[in-house]
C-alpha cells in the first residue's frame, strides 16, 4: 500500500493541466464516437486516473468514469468514511461508494444511455469481476478497447509531467546521496526516510548487494551483508509520477565512465543503437495504467517503444575495466527529433 | 527459513488441489492482493502483476509483466521458474492452452485479467478461490511463526512511533521514520495508516500534511510483515495529558476488545466476536458507532495480506479454528472524543485466543 505523502497541489499541479488533459481526451472521445470512458485504479495500475483528476487509491481499487458531455466522477470500494479525504487529494467532483465498483459506474453510465458506447483503457486486463458486473449493471452498454486511445494522448509529457518527474529525480538522488550507515540496512533505511520526508508518495528501494557475485537486485529482508561493491536502486513515486534511479557503490572513475557511457546511449533513444555494448538494458515508461511499464529492452526487444517527448526510466548494466556496474535514471525524449536527455546525473 | 515456508505451502496447496481434482491452479496477484500468488510461487509482487501457474505435482511457473520485478523475482523466488511477458493474460492463455484438456482453476477468480477469464478461451478456469482462503486462513505451526516475530516487530514499532509523534511534526515524517525503523531492522513491507485532530477525525488514512498538536489524539494502525506476513497492532495516544472524555471513552474500548478476545475460541463464528465487541457498545448507548457509517471492519484475519477473511462482522458466518490468525479491533468513532483505535494480534488456539501483542491496552500519553 502507499504510506508516503499523498495530496494535491494546486501548484504543481493546477486545475488548468487537468483541465487541458481532459479536453483532449473528450475530443478524442467525440472523433472514437465513445459516450464514455472508463478506467480502472488499484495501487499498481493507478497512472491512468492520477493523470487525469489526480487520485491515487492508497488501498482497494476504483473505476474512473469520463463521461463526453459531463464532469468525471469516481466509483470506489473504499468506505464512505474516507470520501473526505478523496476528495481532498484529488480532483473529483463526484465519488460513488459502493464494493461493486463495476456494477456501479455501469448503472451510472445506463441511467444517461442504455446503448452507450463505453471505452476501457485496458480491458483485457480488466479484472474479470469488474467486467463481469459492468455486463450486469448496464447490458445493453457498447464496451470496447480504449488503451491505444488513452497512450496515444498521454505518451508526450507535458510541462506539468516533467516537473514533477524531475521533482521524483531530485527525491530520489537525494535519498541515495543519503544511503549511509554501517549496513546496507542502515542504508536502505537512510533513504527511505529521506525520500518520505522530501513527500515522496512511494519509495521501494532494491539492492544488489554484490556486484562481483550478482548483478540483480533484491528486496532486501533481515540482515544483508554487502560486497566491496554494491549498488542501491530507488523507485520514487512523486504526485503519481515514477522514476528510477540507481547508485553504484564502487571504485568512482569507473562509476564516472559508466554514467559518461550511460548518457550516451540515452541520448539516442527511442533508437537502442547506444546501447550496443551492454550487458543487459531496459527502458520503462507509462502508456496507460502501469507506472513503468517495459517498453524495450536487450531482454524483448521494442515491444512498444516509447514516442517523441516522453518520459522514461532507463537501467543498464555494463562492464568497465573487469567491473560489473549497474547504471540508471529518468530520461525525457526530445520531442521533435533532439537527442534524449537525462532528467538527473546519476553521479554522487 | 523463507523458502522453507514456500515449499511447505505449495505442498499444502498441491495436496488440496488433488484433492479437489484441480490439475492446474492460477493465482492471480498485484502489489495490493498479493496474498495468493505468494502462497504458491513465493513471491511478493511490487510493480505490475503476476500469475502463478501451480500443478498438481507442486511445479511453479511466475508470469509477471514488470521487467524489474520479474528480475527480482529470479533472485527472491529460486525454486520458481519465471517467465517476464509484458501480456501476461496472453502468455499464460498460451501455456493453458497446452493443458486445456485438464481440469484448471483459479484465484481469486474475480483478479484474473478479463482475457484470461473469458469463456471464448479454449480452456476453463473453475473458481478456486474458496479453496485457496482456507489454506490461506488456516496456518501451520511455520506461518503461526512468522506472524508471532510480526507482532513482535510491531510492538517494537509501536514504541518507536510513541517517540516520532511530536506537536509541529507532520504525519508524513512520523511515517518516514516508521518506515525507516522498519527497514533498518530488515522488515520490507508495513501497512500503515494514521489519524491526528479530535472530534473532526472520523477515521485513519494515508499521511497528510497535517502538523501534530497539543490535545490531538494520534491513532495509527502499524502492520510489519515477516517474510510476507502482516501482524497488525492499533494502539491511541494523546498529545499532552488525557482529559476526562478521552479517558471515558477509552475505557469503553478496552472493554470491548477484552469482550472480542474473550470471545474467541474455536467453533463460534467471526459474526460471535463482533457481537461480543458490539454489544459492549451498546451497553454504553453507542450502537450506532457500530454501523458501517462509523467503522468498517471489528477486525479481520491476518497473514500474507494485512486484512485477510475472515472479516470480523455480525453478518460473517465463518467458524474460527485453530491456526487462525486475526486482529480484533473495535475500531470507531466516539462522539465525545473522536476516532480511536485499539487493537490486537491474537492467534486462535484449541483454548481460546493467544494474544501476540504485548504493548499496553492504554491510552498513551506524550509530551505535548
């Protein structure tokens, strides 16, 4: 569950980005000849509904209903008790209570047209109960796929997006900046709080506790012994934003030409030309509901590789000089055909 | 010690499958429900979701669709053998597909991706999720184990919240330092919400913004887990000295987790020990605090998910046994001080119930 800062800023974040958002996405509504969209929020698929009205569900899970001629509202399982606070970190002007949240937005939606036609960001992956009961609450309703709609409109970041992305970068490099101590507990933990109390939403911290045996990272339970060298990577969520960042904790000349060789091969994405070389590569990236989701890698290849302008996460792993050494930051696209930048150094 | 508990699971878990003539089980899980597909593949899902594929014979495949995860998954779950598909309704419908001609479930059932659950497959997932929640619920002597080390990190974390809660601090910096205990003493996962103020409080939710002050009551619910099980603690404090109202109804909610406790024991049902909790309530004239307008749950079980069946409720027909593992916890609003908190860890056992939390049932007290 999510148990860092979560909450709206009116600065970070103004009503006009949502509102933006939102027009596009009823233009693009009206040319698909959709009456309505809807998608589904848990806390590992919350990136669709957080883009759009900013709610992130610490728990349970939620349906986003986008009618085309209405205001957005939220059917949730969460008791009534916490409508308050929804409303509070979110921008929503209706939330709906009720445990069916699949039989609830589908009769919500009926009660305007029996026959609309309805989109589903993701609906082969909807839960099959949520599908099952949003037959139930509207049967005469027209369901259909809406994913490549809903990445076509969010897949260039925009201004507000980026910020906050760099915010989550900045969060991050500070938290493993912090990563001291005399156990790779004590360092794990340093940087947890760090990036909790700088208001990260989330933090999962992963190690890979000897680069000369394992390059692999791992959740880290009980007491864990380090190598002489080792690495820390750090998954920040910032305001509904993901970004990964990774500290390498070896001998500092080849930590810098492992950063100077990563940079490089950012640059030239979405092409993966760069990372000729690698051991192993992998680029992340929000299309729909999934924070980071893959989109190529050495291990898949260009499954769906990113567009022009959108933010990334980049992880590789190489060797310099005899040394294992992972590497990894955030990364924004150029939009028109510029090289690719990193959002932070990933240098300490 | 970890993978000792996995294996012993999936052993479990494939006798109940031959029993009930399941050839291959699916167990659907994400960061949040989590609980089945650890039970299977012994993994605790972060990013992304998972099925595990279980046979008879107690072989585990992993799909999981986060790249990151299914590396971590390579590492944290050796006996496992996982498979990264970036679809993975699709890869696993492939590997159904193979053995369509057996009998195949899942669970929960209502998880599994629309794709993989829809009856225009070539195979047929049976409902397996009543199945599972058993082995779920009832635990071995191991898992009993885990939970009990839980409680114990808890109580531990509990008194360490008591010296985080400060007036002018945040709520979310007394969750980084939580948090941070929890990691330095190589605990990975802890559920946890809080809530701070008075009579405007109605319940507990994700940190805020909020700065702690003078005759605030904090409530919080802290649930560490030990190799993926959740043992929950509720415990209320007051910043600065405890005023006559608060005092009062504190009382009344000690008395009624003495009533649920006291009530367990095997063969009476989850809705006994609600009502057992209740009627202490009502005793006082506070019934209506007992509705789901005030309180959702009078607790609930615990294990590889923070608030697991059975759910402590008057309408709940579950029969304790035991191995159950549960926390009772009156949970609600009090017009005369505001929400409150107090709760405990308790193992269902042939005599009754062994409580596991050892902090105090008191209304704690600290500098305001």
């Amino acid at each position: 569950m999510r148990r860092g800062l979560i909450s709206r800023s009116p600065v970070e974040l103004p009503d006009a980005v949502f509102d933006a958002r939102l027009d596009r996405m009823r233009a693009a509504m009206r040319d698909a000849k959709l009456n309505a969209l809807v998608i589904y929020t848990n806390n590992t698929r919350p990136a669709g509904v957080s883009w759009l009205v900013g709610f992130v569900p610490y728990w349970s899970e939620a349906l986003l209903v986008v009618p085309r001629d209405g205001a957005p509202y939220l059917v949730v399982a969460l008791s009534f008790r916490v409508k308050t606070w929804i409303e509070r970190v979110s921008r929503i002007g209706e939330v709906l209570h009720n445990p069916r949240v699949g039989l609830k937005a589908a009769q919500q939606i009926a009660s305007v047209q029996k026959n609309a036609a309805v989109g589903i960001v993701d609906f082969d992956g909807l839960p099959a109960g949520i599908a099952d009961d949003l037959r139930e609450g509207g049967p005469n309703l027209v369901l259909s796929e809406a994913g490549p709609l809903f990445a076509g409109l969010r897949a260039k970041a925009d201004p507000a997006e980026i910020a906050l992305a760099s915010k989550a970068a900045a969060i991050a490099h500070r938290a493993l900046a912090r990563a001291r101590g005399g156990s790779l507990n004590a360092m794990i933990a340093a940087a947890e709080q760090q990036a909790r109390l700088d208001g990260a939403e989330e933090i999962y911290v992963a190690a890979a506790a000897d680069l000369a045996r394992d390059m692999r990272f791992m959740r880290i339970e009980g007491e864990a012994a380090s190598g002489k060298s080792f690495a820390l990577r750090a998954t920040v969520a910032y305001k509904g934003t993901w970004v990964r960042l990774v500290r390498a904790f070896c001998d500092l000349e080849i930590a810098r030409k492992a950063a100077a060789r990563f940079a490089q091969a950012v640059a030239q994405l979405p092409s993966d030309r760069g990372f000729a070389g690698f051991t192993s590569w992998l680029v992340e990236g929000c299309r729909t509901t999934q924070p980071l989701e893959p989109l190529m890698g050495s291990r898949f290849g260009a499954a769906n590789p990113p567009s022009p302008g959108a933010l990334v996460s980049v992880q590789g792993f190489l060797t310099i000089d005899g040394h294992a050494v992972p590497v990894g930051a955030p990364a924004l696209l150029g939009a028109q055909g510029e090289a690719a930048s990193l959002l932070i150094d990933p240098s300490w | 010690m970890k993978q000792k508990l996995g294996e012993e699971r999936r052993r479990r878990l494939a006798a109940a499958m031959r029993e009930a003539g399941v050839d291959h089980l699916v167990l659907y899980g994400n960061a949040w429900q989590g609980d089945y597909l650890r039970y299977g593949a012994d993994f605790g899902i972060l990013e992304g979701h998972g099925i595990a594929l279980i046979t008879a014979d107690s072989a585990a495949e992993l799909y999981l669709d986060s790249a990151t995860d299914a590396e971590r998954a390579e590492v944290e779950a050796p006996s496992v053998r996982v498979h990264f598909a970036p679809d993975i309704a699709r890869a696993v419908g492939a590997r159904l597909d193979r053995v369509a001609n057996t009998r195949l479930a899942a669970a929960p059932r209502r998880f599994v991706p629309r794709w993989l659950a829809n009856p225009a497959r070539g195979f047929a997932l049976d409902d397996a999720t009543a199945l599972v929640d058993k082995l779920l619920m009832l635990k071995t002597e191991s898992e009993i184990a885990a939970v009990r080390r839980a409680a114990q990190i808890a109580d531990e974390a509990y008194a360490e919240f008591l010296k985080a809660v400060r007036p002018g601090r945040r709520q979310y910096e007394i969750v980084a330092d939580m948090e941070a205990h929890l990691r330095a003493r190589g605990c990975p996962d802890n559920f946890m919400i809080i809530g701070s103020g008075g009579k405007d409080v109605l319940g507990m939710t994700p940190p805020s913004e909020r700065r702690i002050a003078p005759g605030d009551l904090v409530t919080t619910e802290l649930t560490p887990a030990v190799e993926g099980y959740f043992a929950q603690i509720c415990r209320t404090l007051v910043v600065g000295k405890a005023n006559d109202a608060q005092r009062r109804a504190f009382a009344v909610f000690v008395e009624a987790l003495e009533a649920g406790i006291a009530a367990v024991r095997p063969g009476v049902r989850a809705a006994d020990v609600a009502r057992a909790e209740n009627d202490v309530f009502r005793k006082h004239g506070l019934g209506e605090y007992t509705t789901s307008q005030w309180t959702r749950v009078r607790g609930h079980g615990m294990g590889l998910f923070a608030d697991s069946k059975p759910h402590i409720l008057e309408d709940v027909e579950t029969v304790l046994e035991p191995g159950m593992t549960l926390i009772v916890h009156p949970n609600t609003y009090h017009p005369e001080a505001g929400y409150i908190v107090l709760g405990d860890a308790i193992v269902v056992t042939e005599g009754g119930a062994e409580v596991l939390c050892k902090t105090p049932r008191q209304l704690f007290e600290v500098a305001a």
